[in-house]
C-alpha cells in the first residue's frame, strides 16, 4: 500500500496543478485595459463608440446656458444628456444632480461615454460634466460644452483650467440601461 501512496500523491499533484493552471483563478476576471478597445460586452463596446461618434457631430454647437438641443446650443449637462439620451442612456438633470447616477469609478477607469465632473473648489459643488472620448496611457481626451467655445475636444491633461478641477468619474454605460431602447 505505501508504493500506492507514493504513486498516488505525485498524480494527484500533477493534476490538481493541471486543473488550477487552467482555472479562471490564475487569469485576469477581464482587461483593465481603458478606452473602447476593453474586451467588455460587444454591444457595450458598439455602443461606447457610437456615443463617441454621434458626439462629434456636434463640434463647433454653440453654448447656451440650459441648452439642450443643436439648433439652441447646448450647455454642460444639456449636451452629454442628448448624447447618451440618443443611445438610450436615461440620465438627466444639471451636471451635479448626474454626479449620482450611474456607478462611481475611478478617473483612471473611466473609457469613452463615461462622464467626469468638474468642481472649482475641493469642497465646492459640481459645476461642469464631460464626456471621455478615450483614456489611454495617462492621456485622457474629453468632449464637452464650455461656454467659452462651445462644443469642443481636448486632453484634460494639456488643460491648464481643466486638469486640476476633475473630481470624480461615473460609469452610466455599463448598468446596461440602454439596451432596450439602442439595439436593433
């Protein structure tokens, strides 16, 4: 019986190695990698990108206080509610009332058609949202309305008023809200 033993623990080893190398355990639950590109739900990815695109289209809109649609001009909130309401993302309200919908994630997780919000004072109230368009190798590109410009795209990073006022980033994309209403 100890010869069986002797056999028995060796195999029993090699397997059970075998079993664990092949687990889920020893591999990443998904890729950390930000942007468009993460290997998240197809649809999800689809969707991110059409947000970012139909997003584009609105380069050079005016800026207008409250402004919710093109033909008017868009404020802050005004703009990334009509963009992420087209794809059946339902958010709405000013840019700190958006602060609380969706889930809360960290700056450097946030990838396109997830929101940041901008305070001007460390304890002072949200005054501006944005939409990330990418977030790749410490170079995060936003497009948003300012009132200086109106809709425009820029690095937060190169952003001498920006880069210092982002607090805080939220997932609105991934709660799968828009499933219904985006997919053929």
């Amino acid at each position: 019986m100890s010869v069986f033993r002797r056999i028995k623990f060796p195999f029993l080893f090699f397997v059970s190695i075998v079993i664990l190398s092949s687990c889920q355990y020893f591999r990443p639950l998904a890729d950390t990698e930000p942007g468009v590109g993460s290997k998240k739900a197809p649809a999800e990815n689809r969707i991110r990108k059409e947000v970012v695109d139909y997003a584009y289209k609105f380069i050079g809109t005016k800026y207008r206080y409250g402004g919710k649609s093109r033909s008017s001009g868009f404020d802050c909130s005004g703009f990334v509610c009509h963009v992420l309401n087209e794809y059946g993302v339902g958010i709405s309200g000013a840019s700190y009332m958006l602060e609380n919908q969706g889930e809360k994630i960290g700056l450097e997780q946030a990838q396109a058609g997830d929101l940041l919000f901008f305070r001007k004072s460390r304890g002072g109230r949200v005054f501006h949202v944005s939409l990330v368009v990418s977030n790749e190798n410490g170079r995060t590109e936003i497009i948003h309305a300012t009132s200086g410009r109106g809709v425009v795209v820029e690095v937060l990073q190169e952003s001498s008023y920006w880069s210092h006022k982002v607090v805080s980033a939220r997932d609105v994309i991934s709660s799968g809200t828009w499933h219904a209403k985006a997919l053929p």
